[in-house]
C-alpha cells in the first residue's frame, strides 16, 4: 500500500495516490481543514485513500470540486497549507 503524497508544481498541488494522480490549482483551494467525520460530510467529495485504518482525513475545499485525503500522515495537512500560502 503506498501513502498519499503531496507536492508543488507549476502552480498546481498535486496529489498522488497509487496510480492516481489529481492536479488542483492553488488559487482554486478556499480551505484545509481536518475532517471528523468518518467517511465525510460532502457527499460530492473525491475521497483519496483508504478510509479503512487511518487517523487522519483532511478536507480540501476548492472553487471547483472538494477532496477528502484519508492518510495516516498527520503532517500532510500543514504541508498542503505551506504549498498554497507559497
């Protein structure tokens, strides 16, 4: 199983997952925030990773579309925060 992973490029946040990979424009993305709930309260979301067995769900909310991350990695939040206030 590989984890999420979340990275800065030509003005996009990418975020990769297995063999997907979804592109979102940084001045598209309104807000991060942790999500408490267990599978996510928007029900239109694109849920990326496996809700099974992980701590952590973050939620991105964006102009166009809005994406739950389900990941055990507590610091992908502050570093999807960092990319966008680039």
């Amino acid at each position: 199983m590989f984890g999420i992973s979340v990275k800065e490029k030509n003005g996009n946040v990418i975020v990769s997952w297995q063999l997907s990979r979804v592109e979102i424009p940084k001045n598209d993305i309104i807000d991060v925030t942790d999500d408490d709930t267990y599978g996510g309260e928007e029900q239109t979301a694109i849920r990326i990773g496996y809700p099974n067995a992980t701590t952590e769900r973050i939620f991105i909310r964006t102009n166009k579309q809005n994406y739950i991350l389900f990941t055990n990695n507590v610091s992908i939040k502050e570093k999807i925060e960092s990319l966008i206030n680039r």
